[in-house]
C-alpha cells in the first residue's frame, strides 16, 4: 500500500487546462483507474517483516524473532472511493483483506527451554484512508490526512510447531495475537500516509512542465488550483499555451472561461478548451517564422518564385468551425526576370478540419481563399495571369501547412499507460468540447 493512492492524483494529469482548457471525470473513471492499479500497488506491499518482541511475563522469557507477513486476498473490488462533494476530498475504504506470515519463537520458564516455529493468519482487516488533492507550484499533489487499519486480536489464528506444554502454546500464541495487531496497525497507520504521500508526489512534481512540439515550440502547463469534486465528477484546470522555447512567457491576452461539465455527454473524460491555446500556437509560429513560405513553380506558361511571410499573427476564433484569418505579403519575380518583380498584400480566410488520435490533436486546411490582395510595382505589370493562378498557389501553400505542421499535431498531457476511446468532438461558440473513455493498461 506505499503507492495506494496514485490512483487519486495521477488521474488529474490526464485533464487540462484551466481557462484554456478544463476538464470534468466521472467517478466511473477513477474506479476503471483503481481496479486496474491495485494488482499494482499490492505487489509492491505484499510483503512486510515486523520487529522482533522481547518480553517476560508469569515468568516466561519470550523472544519472538523473523516475523513476515505477506498481504494476501487483496482485490482492487475490495476498495470503496467516496467522492466528498464541494471538497478536494475523496475518500477510501477497502475492507476483508487477509495476511500470512510466520514467526520464530523461543521461549524460557525456569529450566524448560523451547523453541518453535509459528504459522500466523489474518483475515478480516481493513483500512480506510482519506485524500485530499493539491496543487503545488503549478503540479498536482496530494496529502493523506491519515490511514486507519481496522485489525482486532480475533482476527489473528496461529498454529504452532513443536512440542510443548499447552500453558506455554495458550500463553504465546494469545501474546503473539496482541504483538501482531499492535504492530501492523503501527507500521501502517504510522508510516503509510507519509510513505504514500512522498512517493506519489516525488513521481508528480517530476512531470515536465514543457512538452516540445517540433524543433521550435512547446506547450507549457500547470495545475493552478486543486481539483474540485461535485457531484458524479471531479473537476480541474489547467492552465496551458504554446511558446517558442526560447521564450516561454505566456501570450498578451487573457483566455475565455469554458464549461464544467457536460450533463448530455456520458463519456468518462471531458476536455474544454478555448482558443485561447489555438492563438497562442499562432502567436507563437509566427514568432518563430513558421508561417513563411518560399517557393519555386511553374505556373501559367510563367516560371514563378515566391516568398510570403504573415505581417502579423493570425486571427483565430472557434465559431462552430475553425476560422483563421492570416495577413501577408509576398514577394514575387516571374520568367526569372527581375523587371518581372512586384510585391502584394493579401489577407486570407483560412477553414480547417481537426481530429484527434491518440491525445494528439491533428488538423488539415480544408478552405482557403484570398479575401483581398493589393500589389505594388516599379512599372505597370499585367498581373492578370497571376490572379488566376493564386488558387494554384494557396493550393500548394495549403499542402506544405498541412505536411508540416498539421500531420504533426499538438500533444495533449498524457500518462503512460493510458488511452483513448470512444473520441467526440464538438465545436461550440469561443471553445471545443472533447469527450472520450480511457482505457488503462498499466
């Protein structure tokens, strides 16, 4: 049980991202997560050798040496999650667990000397636990207030090896009971919360704080606040954009606050995300000169180079679809002619389509066409032939955005372990709305 309640916070990575994006799981989830964690975690507990005891009584001397006890009948069905609405509490019960373990034993009275071996057995223990979800310095935590074992002497049989007198078996077994409850109930109730505690948020605050998207940028997240329960679901934030990784401040504007929860959908993970991360990976690509284009290309009869950049980053905005409005300009010579040379200004409507696969968020332009375009020359140039092969330009500028920028997508937080199913996705006014299953394979 050092690593019990990983269940409880691990979780919450899988959800992002504050005001940029939000996310609300359904209590099926975290049950789905423990059955399949607690094979996990009561491997890594299933054994524990208790101190040795030293004690005269009725003079007898008893030394009770190599107590091992390993922890047996463990299921994860066993384990009861209470989520406590309005908190950061969620609370844990697990009860029927058994335990086997042996003992050495020797002890003296007058001139009798004996030793034996003991086989000891524990069923019917419990424990119950209760955590509480934090955030620290931007990276979720958790604090156990306290684990409670629940172990009665009754609970304790022991069968002795070895021929003595029955005073002796009586006296011994029923001192080794207590020696047994006394210590278990001590080692685990003393020591497990701090244990889970440190190791579970030892693994947390060792998450990255980036995840690199390509050569230049990176998304960068936090959790901001603790998670928060309401009534069939926990609820958290995360606040996250995408930055050039030589500049990781956040972009100069405040993000739209989303949803909570969706009632209508009965998928176990919710994401709500504004656009707020969208522009800030606009922001940030035309930081870092990605949205520039330069090309060579045979065209209407007339050899054509061309280099476009954006003046300025994109206009974005989710308005039951994706709509981008990029500003550029470009430079152009034709017929490898420098007399053939002008510059134009253009604005662009850009619709796109996106899915996501595997918690990355893929996207491809579908529409795009000039919304006005301006040019300028030393010398008057017909540039109507230009004009009419601008689509054939957009058309290649489209497949270049698409290769090398949309088929690589943006990742989403992950953990190991888990996956996605069951993938919808709407896009309402100012957000998009993404619901799925998880599956866990750990």
């Amino acid at each position: 049980m050092n690593k019990f309640l990983v269940l409880l916070l691990v979780i919450p990575i899988a959800m992002c991202l504050k005001a940029s994006l939000k996310n609300a799981l359904r209590n099926q989830v975290i049950i789905d997560f423990k059955n399949a964690i607690v094979p996990i975690i009561s491997k890594q507990v299933e054994h524990m050798k208790l101190p040795d005891v030293h004690s005269s009584h009725s003079g007898f001397k008893i030394d009770v040496t190599n107590i091992n006890i390993n922890i047996n009948a463990f299921h994860p069905n066993q384990i009861a999650i209470v989520f406590v609405p309005n908190t950061s509490m969620i609370k844990f019960a697990g009860t029927n667990f058994g335990m086997k373990g042996a003992a050495h034993i020797h002890a003296k009275y007058l001139f009798i000397s004996k030793s034996f071996n003991a086989d000891v057995t524990i069923s019917g223990a419990g424990f119950s636990c209760d955590m509480t979800l934090l955030s620290n310095a931007g990276k979720p935590n958790i604090a156990v207030a306290h684990v409670t074992i629940h172990l009665e002497a009754k609970h304790v049989s022991i069968h002795l090896h070895g021929d003595i007198i029955v005073k002796i078996i009586e006296f011994v077994a029923n001192m080794l009971k207590g020696h047994i409850v006394s210590t278990v109930v001590k080692e685990l109730s003393g020591k497990l919360p701090g244990l889970i505690t440190s190791e579970v948020n030892k693994k947390l605050n060792g998450l990255p704080s980036d995840i690199s998207i390509g050569n230049n940028l990176a998304i960068r997240y936090g959790f901001p606040y603790a998670p928060f329960v309401k009534s069939d679901y926990l609820f958290t934030g995360i606040t996250a954009y995408i930055h050039p990784k030589n500049n990781p401040n956040p972009p100069p504007y405040e993000p739209v606050d989303t949803p909570e929860f969706d009632p209508a959908v009965p998928k176990g993970i919710q994401f709500f995300f504004t656009d707020y991360i969208v522009k800030s990976s606009l922001d940030s690509g035309f930081a870092v000169g990605l949205l520039a284009i330069a090309l060579e290309k045979d065209m209407l009869g007339h050899h054509v180079k061309m280099a476009c950049k954006a003046t300025k980053a994109p206009a974005f905005q989710f308005v039951n679809a994706i709509d981008v409005v990029v500003a550029a300009v470009c430079d152009v010579i034709y017929d490898n002619n420098n007399a053939n040379h002008f510059t134009f200004t253009a604005e662009l409507h850009v619709n796109m389509k996106e899915y996501i696969k595997q918690a990355v968020v893929f996207f491809s332009i579908t529409v795009v066409q000039i919304l006005k375009m301006e040019y300028k020359s030393d010398k008057p140039i017909d540039i109507e032939w230009f004009k009419n092969g601008i689509n054939t330009v957009l058309d290649v500028v489209k497949e270049i955005v698409n290769s090398e920028l949309g088929a690589k997508g943006i990742p989403l937080p992950v953990i190991p372990g888990i996956d996605y199913t069951d993938i919808v996705q709407y896009i309402k006014a100012g957000y998009m709305e993404i619901c799925m299953t998880p599956v866990f394979h750990f």
